[in-house]
C-alpha cells in the first residue's frame, strides 16, 4: 500500500515539486492552492474515486461538510442500529436531519420498504458496538439491491491503510476520513466522491480562511505515507500481545480478545471490578490515559483506555470490567508489563 501511494504520487509530482514546500492562496486558475490541487488528484487516485476534497474540521468536518452539500434540512438518513458518534449528532441536529435505524447485523431483517425509498444512508466502517458482525461490502451491496438511488455516504475513520478497500471502493457514493488518524497534521479531513457531489462543496468552501493550504496538503500526503507500514507493525503488536496475555495467564484477567473497537484494539476483560483503578496506575507507569486523535502522529506511548463510548452506550457496566488497549508504537513487553503492575496494584 505504501509503495503503491508513492507511485500515485508520482504520477503528479516530480522529482523536484514534491520536495516543495507548498503554496499558499486561492489560486486564480483553480480557487484552490495549486499543491491541494495535486494532492487531492492522488488521494483521489489512491482511491480509486472519482474525485477528493480536503477540508477543514478533521473527519467530523469532512462528513458536515458532504451532509451540507448531499442532504436537506429534515431529511430522513438510514444508520445501523447502534449508538450514534458524538460527533456526527452534532450535525444531525444542526441539520434536523432524522435517523431511521436498520440492523445490518441482520440483513434478513431489513425493512426493505424502509430502505426502498429516497434516503441518505452512513455506514460506519469500524465496529461501533461489541455485537457487530456486518459486512461492509455486503451491507452496501444490499442496500444497492434494494434501492439503486440511495445515497451511501461510509465513515472510515480508524480504518483508511489498514483494509484493503474502503467504502468508495465498495459501491458506496462518498467515503469520509480524518487525515490526523494517518499521522498527518490536525483539524483536516477527506472527502472521496464524484465531482457532481464535490463541485459544491468547493463551492461552499471558496474563501481563503476555509482552504487547505498546500502546506497542509503536502504534510497530509508525506505523513500518510508512513501509516500503512506503521499500522502493519501494531497489527502485529495486537495479537502477539494478546497470545501472549493467554499463555501467561496473568492474574485477574478473566479474558483477552481482539476487537475492532474504532481502532483494532485489545480488549482486557478483568475478574474484579478493577477497570478504573488499572488505568489509573498505567498512566504512572508509562501508558497515555486517552487519545490525541486515535493513532495521531503525537500518540507514541500503548494506550490504556476506557471502552468505546458506542460500546459503553450499549453497555454501561463495562466501565468497571473492561478497559481497552492500543500499542500505538510500543511493542508487546512493554503493554504486559504495564498491565501486570497495575493490576497487582489495582488488586
């Protein structure tokens, strides 16, 4: 995947512009920084979409900003039946916009009167709750099959360079991510979709104030390029630490598995109820107490962590029993040695 981004980027940058630091302005020929113009045709490339877009505002700006442009004021939307992210409901609220919940844990549930008629849909590639055993592909495929007009909108955050095709790829309309979750600068996100849909948004985005510098642009694309390899390594790191947690048997620990929770994480599920008191004492001995951005380019240290908040929407006692970690950039000695400290401090 990384050799396969730098050959995109070749085929828009030479040898001598991609060591460029990037320009700055709306540019009289494009209305955009000429540098965010060349990258967007590689995020768009890499893709394999027809179009792309950086925006402001992370992955949260970068679906507001699609919303504002493919949906209207009271529209109905179709969403998996889960808890909703934080941040997304923001938008629906500002926006009226209604949520009609499906189950795509089972498909042959499905109201497909429900679905059949003209509607957005978002499907949030990552696991948002423990049950969750959808198939991203075939979710899309379905709802296709269904009603060929619906409007497919996938989140991808946490996912984007470590699965090999995402929901543009998919069959989906328009896929969205935040560029700080591959390592790369804050606050800017991507939108992968057709020109029809992207036209207006950069429309909607013209002023100055509201552009991706080139500057930013570049460090988007230089950053993204460590993050395969990157996320290959703490893929590695989660299972080996999780057979690891087996073989060992460490004292409390009642079960050890691998979730896709957001991030691709190591669940840690404890005899006691002990959860709050183990992060608490991880932190002293090395471990971050909470995310930047979810495997930013600022998060080194493993992350011991509560559960997800849509895991503990579903489940509030898992606050107490159940604790989340991430390797980031640590490797499997390390996140065991934290663990079994704390626990015997905890304990």
């Amino acid at each position: 995947m990384q050799f396969r981004l730098v050959e995109c980027i070749s085929h828009y940058f030479d040898g001598e512009s991609i060591l460029n630091a990037g320009d700055l302005g709306v540019n009289k020929i494009a209305g955009r920084p000429l540098h965010t113009v060349k990258v967007e045709k590689v995020l768009a490339e890499f893709f394999h979409s027809e179009d792309a877009c950086l925006v402001r505002g992370s992955g949260t700006g970068a679906i507001r900003s699609l919303l504002m442009s493919a949906a209207h004021p009271n529209q109905e939307i179709l969403l998996h039946k889960a808890p909703v992210y934080a941040t997304t409901s923001v938008t629906f609220r500002a926006m009226g916009l209604k949520p009609i919940f499906i189950d795509l844990n089972d498909p042959q549930e499905i109201n497909k009167t429900v679905v059949s008629e003209e509607k957005l849909c978002i499907i949030q590639h990552a696991r948002q709750q423990i049950s969750d055993r959808y198939s991203l592909r075939e979710s899309i495929s379905l709802i296709k099959e269904i009603n060929p007009s619906i409007f497919i909108i996938t989140d991808e955050n946490y996912l984007v360079c470590k699965v090999k095709q995402i929901g543009i790829e998919l069959g989906a309309d328009a896929s969205t991510f935040s560029t700080f979750k591959l390592l790369g600068p804050e606050g800017i996100g991507c939108i992968l979709s057709s020109k029809k849909v992207i036209d207006p948004i950069r429309k909607d985005l013209y002023s100055g104030g509201s552009q991706v510098q080139g500057v930013e642009a570049l460090d988007v694309l230089r950053s993204m390029v460590f993050a395969p390899v990157a996320f290959a390594i703490q893929r590695e790191v989660v299972d080996e630490t999780v057979e690891q947690i087996k073989e060992k048997k460490i004292p409390g620990v009642r079960d050890v598995f691998i979730a896709n929770a957001q991030s691709r994480v190591i669940l840690v599920e404890f005899e006691k109820p002990i959860a709050k008191k183990v992060l608490e004492y991880a932190v002293k001995l090395g471990a971050a107490p909470h995310p930047v951005g979810a495997e930013s380019r600022y998060e080194i240290a493993p992350m011991f962590y509560r559960v997800s908040g849509t895991f503990l929407a579903d489940n509030p006692a898992l606050a107490d029993s159940m604790i989340r970690i991430n390797p980031m950039r640590s490797g499997s000695d390390l996140i065991i040695n934290i663990l079994t400290k704390s626990i015997e401090q905890a304990e």
